[in-house]
C-alpha cells in the first residue's frame, strides 16, 4: 500500500496531465469541435472494449500475447547469447556485429511480406517479425554492459589467480545487468509494435488485426479500442521488466553487503 501511495505521489504530475487530457478531449468530441469519425470520445473507445471485450481480451489480446512472447524469448536468448559470443571473440564481433547493425536499416514493414511468404499467415511471420524488432537492443545493450566493466576490478582479480570465467560470472555479468535491464525495457515495448505490425499485414487474429479490420469498416471507435489496449499492454510489460530489474539489482546490492 505504501509503495502505490509512493508511486502516485511520485507520478502525480503525469496523472494530472493525463486526466485533463482526456476530459478535455471528450469534452472537444462532445460539443462536436472534433468530428468523431475521426477521434472518437474516450467514452465511446470505453464503451467500444467493454462491449467488445469477449474477442477483444479472450481472442485477439491472448493471439498477440503469444506472438509478443515467444517472439521476445527467442530474441532475449539469442540476442544476449550473441552479445556474449561477440564479447568473447573479437572475429565473431568483427563478423557479425556489422549484420546486426545493417538488420536495423533494412524497413520492417519490407521485410515482412518476405516472411509471409517464408512462413505463411501462421503465427511464426509475426513471430519473426518481432524477433527481427527486438534483437538489436538486446544485443547492443548485453555487449555494451558487458564491455564496460571496471577494469580496476578486472585486474583485481586477475591478480588473485581468477579464471576467465570467475572475471566473467563475477566482475563482467553484475555490472552489465543495468545495461541489459535497459536494453530488455526498450526490447520488451518493441514487441508490441513488431507483433502488431505483423499482424497488419497477414493474420485472421490479434490486436493488429482488429485494428485493420476496423480501419477497413471505418470503425473508429474499434480503432482507438485496439490501440487503448496495445498501449495498456506495452506500458505493463515495461513495467514488468522494471520490476524484474528491480529486485535483482537490489538483490546484488544485499549480497554484495
């Protein structure tokens, strides 16, 4: 209870700036100074997911939720792999950290009908889609944290006989997690965007698919009601990770005490 009551103290100025927000944005489509086609009232988008909330949140939230997160572990786990292997080996970096590099100039949006053509209109293109999305920050962020070590430290060690891979375990992953938790918060929210990328472009389910289907019946309330949850959903899987990296890093610090 204390902690809630800190964080709506600490955040208060945001919560205040969000409310007038939406009261005078309701306020403008009411008296009809925005046209509602075109930004529907916020009572209209409420009223447009509690209606619709059985294939809202049973059918097409859980189809993006699957995509999000395998596409997001498949990323974590060969993204931070990746980050270590080119830590380890300067001709692995030298080989391949540019194609990581060149994987981000490439437009998502024309890569994804390439793997709609590899994977069909299954759940792996919009999987890929995210993967793709989501590999480089965790890789920049896990290599960075892990270079950036203290090399007083280091020497310190090496001094007292450690191995490479105590400097490592010991030294080089601890003072790379911030690095990492910062890098995973930017990944995390990018899989939101690339799952509902993919799902613009081929799917019969999910949140990006809805959203498409109602932009192609004009439906602006079904709009807005997509993109309400797809913010709601980005903004509690960040603070998911927040969390994570939280108790982990105070965790270090309490045994490190």
């Amino acid at each position: 209870m204390n902690r809630l009551k800190t964080f709506f103290t600490q955040y208060r100025l945001f919560f205040l700036f969000f409310i007038t927000t939406i009261f005078i944005w309701e306020l403008a489509v009411q008296l009809e100074k925005v046209p509602s086609f075109i930004i529907p009232a916020p009572s209209a988008i409420l009223l447009m997911i509690i209606e619709h909330k059985q294939s809202l949140f049973g059918e097409h939230l859980t189809a993006t939720l699957k995509e999000v997160a395998l596409g997001f572990m498949i990323a974590l786990i060969g993204g931070s792999s990746l980050a270590v292997a080119m830590f380890f080996s300067k001709s692995i970096e030298k080989m391949l950290y540019p194609v990581v590099l060149i994987s981000q100039t490439i437009p998502i949006i024309a890569l994804s009908p390439v793997f709609v053509l590899w994977f069909g209109y299954t759940i792996w293109s919009k999987v890929a889609v995210t993967v793709l999305i989501t590999f480089f920050p965790i890789v920049v962020s896990t290599y960075d944290g892990l270079k950036n070590s203290d090399p007083e430290y280091t020497e310190l060690l090496k001094s007292m006989g450690a191995s490479r891979w105590q400097l490592f375990t010991k030294i080089q992953i601890p003072m790379a997690l911030p690095s990492f938790f910062s890098g995973l918060k930017l990944a995390i929210v990018f899989s939101v965007v690339g799952a509902t990328i993919g799902e613009w472009l081929g799917a019969s389910e999910g949140l990006g698919y809805y959203s498409r289907r109602m932009s192609g019946n004009l439906n602006a309330e079904g709009v807005f009601a997509a993109v309400t949850i797809l913010s709601f959903l980005g903004m509690s899987l960040f603070l998911l990770v927040t969390i994570l990296e939280r108790r982990i890093l105070k965790w270090k610090l309490e045994k490190k005490r």
